[in-house]
C-alpha cells in the first residue's frame, strides 16, 4: 500500500501507561494542591452602610450583610461602579488581613476536641480529647494524603486492659519557655508532665481529701480543671481546680508544690468554697512581675502579683459574671493590660488591670460552657484581635476594643467550635469542634510552614502500613515490619493489641467472670520436657514429689549412732528420763487446757 497507516493518540491510553521503567520520581503540582485546601465558602468582603463599612458574614457559602443595605439607589451609574471597585479592594485586603483562606481537616480523634497545643516552632501539635488520649502530630512528616497522628498516648491509663480506668484530657500546654515538657491536665486531682515523643517525665502527688484546711495538702484534693505555664520562668506552671485552690509547681524538683492559694468564696451557702474554672499567667505591664488571673464559678474574677505573695489578692471583681455559670474561657494581651473572659452567662467582657473593677466593654455571646466546659478565648499573637468560637460552627474574630465582629466565617456547621489556637510563628489559627475535627486555617501570601508546608509536599503512595487494621501502633511494641520468631505465637499479640474478639477482653480474658482464665501459651511452654532430662540435668529434682517428713526421719537412726554435732560429749550426755503418766492424770491436764483457752 502506498499510503502510510497512522495510529491515533489516545491520550487517555497514554495518561495510564507509564513513562519509563523502575523508580518514578513523584513531583507535586503545589499550586493545584493549595487551589484543592481553598476553602469552598466566599470569604467576607466589606459592605457599604451610609456613610461607613459594615462586616458581611458569610453563611454556607453566601453572604448576610451585619449593615442595611444602601439606601442611594438613585446615585449615578459611574459612582456606583467606582463603590465597587473600592468594595472590592476592600474584600481582598480583608482576604489578606486574617489566615481563613484556606484549611487542612486533621481528624485523628474519636470525641469532641478540648484543647491544643504548638511548640514555639509550629513543627508539633499535640491535642487532648474527651476519647481521654492525647494525640502527637508532626507537620514535617505529614504529606496531603497521609495526615494522622504518630502517637497516641492514655496519660490516666494504668495497664492495657478494656477494664482499665480512663479520665478525658481538660488541657494540654507546650512550655513556652523550653518546648520540651508539655502540661497535661486531667479529670484528675494529679497533673502530669510528658515529653514531647509522649513519655511521662513526672507527676505530681495527690492531697489529703481529710485535712480542712488546704494550705497543709501537699495537692489538689478533686479535679483538676485547667492549668498553664509561666510567661517566662520555664520551671513554674500553676493549676487550678475544684478544691477551690490554685497551685504552683516547681517542675525542677520533680513537681513539688512551691505554692497554694486558696480563694475563699463570700457566696451564700458556698461555705468559703467554690470551683476554679479557668487560669491565666501572662505578663505585666510596662515589663514589672507576671499577673495572675483566675475565674471561679461563683462569679468573681480574682488577680494576684505573680511573684507573691499571694496571702491576698490584688484585686477582686465578686459579680464579674452570673453566679453558678462556668467561664470557660479567659486569656491575658500580650502587653499585659487587658482581660478578655467568656462567662457561662452569654457575655464576652474586656477588663483592665489597671481599673481591675469594671468592665471596659462587654457583649452577648451565645455560650457552650455548660456542655463544653473547656470552649476558649483567646487573643491573636499581636493582642489586634480576639478569637472565640460558636454553638453554630462558627469562628468569630472580634475587636479587642469595641469586641464587635470583624470576621465571621463557618467552619463546621452545626458542630460547636471547643479549642482555639493562633500560632504567632506560623500565622495560622487551629480550631477544634465538638464532632472531632481540627481544623487549620491558613491563607498561603501571610502563613508559613505548618499546613501551607504540607500541602507543598508530594503525595504518598499508599502502603500496606498505612492500614490500621494490618498493623498495630508503635506505642503498643510492634510494628508492622517487624521481625516475628517462627516459633512464636503471633495470635496472642494480636488478641492483645487488636480489637477485642467475642467474648474476650482486649487483654485476652473472658468477659464471662464465671469462666476461669486460661493462661496464654507461650513458645517455650509448648512441650514440656520428659522425666529423665528433668531428674538428669536439674538438681534434687527429685525432692518436688518426696515427704519432707519422710526424708529427715531416715536419717533418725544414723544421726543417734553417729552424732557430728554433739559426739564430743556422747559419753558425759545424761539420758532424758520422762514422767509416767496415768490416764486420769492426762485426763486432768487436757481438761485444764480447754478451761485456759476459754
């Protein structure tokens, strides 16, 4: 044939087939990846209200002006259009303003999230739960398709049994100072320490719940509720619990109580007791001593010097909130001058700690303390904003000064925001929800590192490891490519480490107590050797199934004959010569036995 036969291009054939042979180098289309962790809701521009800006929020994807609308609808056509592109330069710079532009969706836990925690570098998150485990994050070893925790830890779990005792984790803190040790608080009266790969560095010790006065327990009596860190001294931590007393650790020596302080409730019916709530130690102003800030659930609002002494406080505000409601959240500005407290009561207020008596401004905020009593305020790194969560979903952004919102924006709907966070270092602010989810927002131009770092990364191929049901967690000894003994038994690891089977516990007893456990079989129990190696290789074996009796009184005779011990005086050794007795006699001495028992 003269003409040439010309074969079609697949392009779909040529997509699946590969390029080459042997290892193929995967390369990360970074600008897709960050286009894919865009946020799908409009972000929040700025609408015209009269003569000034009102704050749009934005509600499943649209927009519901806090402004009314412009009521010069008469206006020309080209003014109109230049209030638009002001509008819009507006809406980008506001874009630009706040890292909410973006989001990676972590969900490594099982319950509502109750608190989180960065290290001064923004390279390890660790996070607590009402699951009562505590999960350990590394952005740097994270890519978009493996996001998971590399540890889980049970700080309150004594022994791994399904049995076993846990507690949900109220608080977790990375030393500010030196991120080496985290704070973990309990359901517990007992803090602990922890490394940051997970491992217990010391625990404080439990008071005597009998002693009436507080101040002579060497711990807190009942739960502890929250605690945090000193702003600059890095062996110094304070907690605060239900015992109506804030302590003061020295983690130096091993958590040893360096201070007590007991707030002494005026509440009608209180008896001079009530339930510290909430703890904050941030610096002063005009860089003098730190100041310690506490909120009880009777309403008041308490400050001491945070250096001592703190035999009295140096102010008190009694009805900073409604009596009996739980303020949950309460965080101190970076320079040290403004409070900012979210009450069980609806209210967000500003306090100066100059004028520790009244509140500078305060607003209604619909609260979640009664059913989330770890939700949080907090401030932004530069103390420019304020950010609190809401039943709805929602992560407001307020203004420290007049507390009305400059941002609203949803970020699990119908599921209650509990944990704030806004690293000063990565410029991205995590959020944890009641439905387990953590959330990190970020916005590429303005954040750093964290989760902008991991969306640049490459894609990991999925392995064998990767599925939970096929492996076991490191924490727990074995991992999935280690090396098992032939002669080892591999099922009862697995019935050990894996979920439990019917009728079983996780550690492998029977859930029926009636049925006896049976002991686990192990390689070496297998066979038991027969007889003649025991009797051979074990000395006085033999001595297992012989009368003890019976052997000493074989040797009677020959220790009469030929005495070792006593054949120096054999000779010179009188006879022992023993009493007749009759039978009435030992009749007699029987009966007179039986009357000194009775």
């Amino acid at each position: 044939m003269d003409d040439d036969f010309v074969v079609e291009e697949d392009d779909e054939l040529k997509s699946f087939l590969p390029n080459g042979f042997g290892k193929q180098d995967v390369k990360a289309n970074v600008a897709l990846q960050v286009e894919r962790s865009k946020r799908s809701t409009v972000q929040p521009t700025k609408v015209r209200d009269g003569g000034g800006y009102g704050v749009a929020r934005q509600e499943h994807g649209s927009f519901t002006a806090d402004s009314h609308e412009d009521k010069h609808d008469d206006q020309d056509t080209d003014d109109d259009d230049d209030d638009d592109d002001d509008e819009d330069e507006d809406g980008e710079d506001d874009e630009d303003e706040f890292p909410v532009s973006h989001e990676l969706v972590l969900k490594t836990h099982e319950r509502t999230i109750t608190s989180m925690t960065l290290d001064a570098s923004g390279s390890r998150l660790v996070t607590g739960s009402t699951d009562c485990t505590v999960k350990f994050h590394d952005f740097a070893s994270m890519t978009p398709t493996t996001l998971r925790a590399f540890k889980s830890v049970d700080p309150t779990a004594t022994k791994t049994s399904a049995s076993s005792e846990t507690h949900p984790i109220h608080h977790v803190e990375f030393n500010p100072v030196s991120p080496t040790s985290i704070l973990i608080v309990s359901a517990l009266p007992q803090v602990k320490l922890l490394s940051r790969d997970g491992e217990q560095i010391a625990e404080s010790v439990k008071g005597d719940m009998y002693l009436r006065d507080m101040h002579n327990t060497k711990g807190h009596i009942s739960e502890i509720t929250t605690g945090t860190w000193h702003p600059t001294n890095r062996d110094l931590c304070v907690t605060a619990g239900t015992d109506s007393t804030l302590r003061i650790w020295d983690c130096s020596v091993r958590m040893m109580q360096k201070d007590v302080i007991v707030h002494k409730s005026r509440a009608a019916g209180s008896a001079g007791r009530t339930r510290m709530t909430a703890v904050a130690w941030g610096a002063s102003p005009q860089g003098s001593s730190s100041n310690l800030i506490a909120a009880a659930l009777d309403g008041s609002l308490v400050m001491w010097g945070g250096n001592g002494p703190y035999n009295r406080p140096s102010a008190e505000i009694r009805d900073a909130h409604q009596r009996d409601t739980w303020t949950s959240g309460l965080d101190i500005s970076s320079d040290g001058r403004t409070v900012v407290t979210r009450g069980g009561d609806d209210t967000i207020k500003i306090w100066d700690t100059r004028k520790f008596k009244t509140p500078i401004s305060a607003v209604t905020h619909p609260s979640t303390s009664s059913q989330y009593p770890t939700t949080g305020i907090k401030y932004s790194p530069t103390s420019t904003s304020i950010i609190t969560g809401s039943d709805e979903g929602s992560l407001h952004i307020l203004n420290p000064a007049t507390l009305k919102s400059e941002l609203v924006t949803p970020v699990t709907p119908n599921s209650s925001l509990t944990a704030l966070l806004w690293h000063p270092k990565l410029n991205q602010i995590l959020t944890g929800s009641a439905n387990a989810e953590i959330h990190v927002l970020y916005n590429p131009s303005i954040s750093s590192r964290g989760a902008a770092t991991v969306m640049s990364r490459a894609p990991k191929r999925r392995h064998i490891d990767d599925d939970p049901n096929l492996t076991t967690d490191l924490s727990q000894g074995l991992s999935g490519d280690a090396i098992i003994a032939p002669n080892g038994n591999l099922s009862t690891h697995r019935q050990q480490h894996s979920k439990p089977l019917t009728g079983l516990t996780a550690s492998g007893r029977s859930r029926d107590p009636r049925r006896p456990h049976v002991p686990v079989t192990t390689p070496f129990a297998k066979s038991q050797p027969d007889e003649k190696h025991v009797r051979d290789n074990i000395p006085l074996s033999s001595m297992r199934d012989e009368d003890p009796r019976e052997a000493l009184l074989k040797y009677a005779d020959k220790a009469e004959k030929d005495p070792i011990f006593t054949g120096a005086w054999r000779k010179t050794q009188p006879k022992t010569i023993y009493a007749d007795i009759s039978d009435d006699e030992e009749e007699e001495g029987r009966e007179k036995k039986k009357a000194r028992q009775v």
